[in-house]
C-alpha cells in the first residue's frame, strides 16, 4: 500500500502528540454494512453549506455529487484518530496535502472549494459513522501560498457556524507554512526519541538521519573547513518549543526531559535537585521528585516512574509520570516556564 510522508507524518503526530490510541490512514467509509446515524441532520448540513457557499462565494463545493449517498461514498479521511479518555471519545480527521511548489488543485477557487468539500464532508463521516460530536477537523499542508490560505481561513468562521447550528462541536483548524512547523513537525521531532516502532515511517527516517548527521557534518567540515555549515550537516532536532503546546503532558515531558538529559543540557546540579521532594514541588508542582536514580530499585521500574530509564553522566534515572492538565490541577504552565529558562 502506498504511503505518504504527510499521512505518516501526521499518523505520528496523532499517536505521540495527541495521545490517540487507535489511529488509521486512508480510512474510508463502507456504506454498504455500516448504518448511517443521524441522516437528517446530516443532510440538513450539506444543503445549507451547498447554499450558503454558492451564495456568498459561488462556490459549488458538491458539484459533481448528486446525492449524499453518493458525496460520502467519495470519503476518504487522510488520517483518523480517537482519543480514549475518562469514559469519552475525541476524534481527529486530518486531510493533508503535500505540494511543493504551494497548496493547489487547479487554480485558487477550485482548491478553497475542495478544502471546504473535504471538511464538511469529514464532519458529515464522523457523526454519521462515528455517532460523536466532538473532535477537530484538520487541513494541514506545509506550503500554502498567501491568498490561497486567506481565502481559505475567510471560510473557516463559516464552516464553524454551520456545525454548530448542527450542534456538531468540532473544532475546524487549518495548519500550514510556519504552523505546520511548529504545531506538527517540532512535537514529532521531541517526540522521536522515545519511539521505538519500525512502522512509523517518518520517525524513522529522522532517527536514521540522526544516527548519520554527526559524522555527516565532520565530513564536511575535513572537506571545507573555511565554509559555513550547511543546512542538511545538522541533527534535526526541535527548534521551537511554542510547538510543543500541541503535545499532551506527559508525551511532552518524558519526550523532552530525555533528550536534555542524554544531551547534558541540564547540570549536574540541577539533575540532584530534581531527585527532592522540594524541589519538584516548588519548580514543577508535582508530588514526587522528578527523577529517581535507577540503582535504589536495581534498573526495576517503580510506581509513579515511567519504564526506561534515562542516562545522565554516567548514571540512569527514572523520570516520574505523574503529571496533569485539568483545570484543579494543572502542570503544563509550570514545565513550560521551567522549559523556557532551559532554551
């Protein structure tokens, strides 16, 4: 089967960033053996955006569908995650596109026209397929030229109010150009470091950059040791942590903290605080010391520390797992500062 890079790109985002259990590429519909839920309001939905894009943009976004049979058979979401948690579901669909030269599918109307097509149409899957009314609708490309994301994002507050005149609640976003980067392409990144899964294609390919960059660049500083360093001689590592907002918690401290320990990019000095009670509570607000040095449990995990442990001068420690982001009890703002001050 035919994979590409944006799908598995944002395949990973989905599992690491956004804590998704199940998470699917190409997934499509199968209208002959699922019961389609909630038709009226589905219908409902794709006359009223048929209208009001045809009147306020002459838009024909169904043109070509003559039915809503027919525009759902058509679906295809690129990548399709749930998120599992607390008895609830949150679903995520993701269209992306990969063009180099600029997001286009023949000329600018006719791309806005499919991009719209493409979410609503999503929206009409999920709660049709899925029979939840809760997630984020995602068109994410890395290069969308200036007036066709303008013309775009002049929809979006359209798409939105359609939806929940629906009592649909789902978040439509789009990510692109500089976005792209930091809300997509730097939480994958951070997050590289702890997978381990061969399928995950794009992962895979930035760890065996990785593993090669080192020498990659003291080749080229032996062959030209007068010049500037080039782009591609650098390890491609996470260069923005305002990015790093799109990953839940706990992904994000684990995934951090290990690269900064393994890399020395936090002192001796520190790393003992990190080991009180004190410290921990005043610096990140959590219960526990932050770190845990492996030798007191003989490399055995413990309760409250994440399995696997990290290596730091010569000494392999636990990093503790109890965080949280909800409203009574919320970690991030104090890791992030912590974060900030470290870059």
């Amino acid at each position: 089967m035919k994979i590409e890079i944006g799908e598995s790109l944002l395949y990973s985002w989905l599992r690491h960033a956004k804590g998704c259990q199940l998470v699917q590429m190409n997934w499509k519909t199968s209208s002959n053996s699922w019961e389609m839920k909630n038709e009226e309001t589905i219908r409902k939905l794709m006359l009223d955006s048929s209208e009001l894009f045809s009147s306020k943009y002459n838009y024909q976004i169904y043109k070509g569908n003559s039915s809503l049979s027919q525009l759902l058979q058509q679906a295809e979401i690129d990548v399709l995650g749930v998120n599992f948690e607390e008895n609830s579901q949150y679903l995520y669909a993701i269209d992306v596109a990969f063009h180099e030269a600029g997001l286009n599918y023949g000329g600018k109307d006719e791309t806005v026209m499919r991009v719209a097509k493409k979410i609503l149409r999503s929206a009409m899957c999920l709660y049709g397929y899925f029979d939840i009314k809760v997630g984020e609708i995602i068109f994410a490309s890395p290069k969308i030229n200036n007036s066709v994301i303008d013309a775009i994002m002049e929809c979006v507050p359209d798409m939105q109010d359609l939806l929940h005149k629906c009592g649909l609640n789902y978040n439509v976003r789009i990510i692109g150009n500089d976005d792209f980067d930091e809300k997509i392409m730097q939480p994958v990144i951070a997050a590289t470091a702890l997978n381990s899964d061969t399928s995950e294609l794009f992962m895979r390919s930035m760890q065996m950059y990785n593993m090669f960059s080192h020498d990659n660049r003291k080749l080229n500083e032996r062959l030209h040791p007068k010049s500037k360093r080039t782009p591609m001689a650098e390890t491609i590592e996470v260069t923005n942590i305002d990015g790093l907002s799109e990953m839940k918690i706990g992904v994000l401290v684990r995934s951090t903290l290990t690269k900064m320990l393994n890399s020395h990019e936090i002192s001796e000095e520190e790393i003992v605080l990190m080991q009180t009670a004190e410290y921990s509570k005043q610096t990140f607000d959590i219960q526990f010391p932050l770190l845990r040095k492996a030798s007191l449990s003989n490399g055995e995990k413990v309760l409250r520390y994440w399995s696997g442990a990290v290596e730091a001068y010569g000494e392999k420690y636990f990093i503790c797992s109890e965080w949280y982001e909800v409203a009574q009890n919320n970690d991030r703002p104090h890791f992030m500062k912590w974060l900030t001050l470290h870059k």
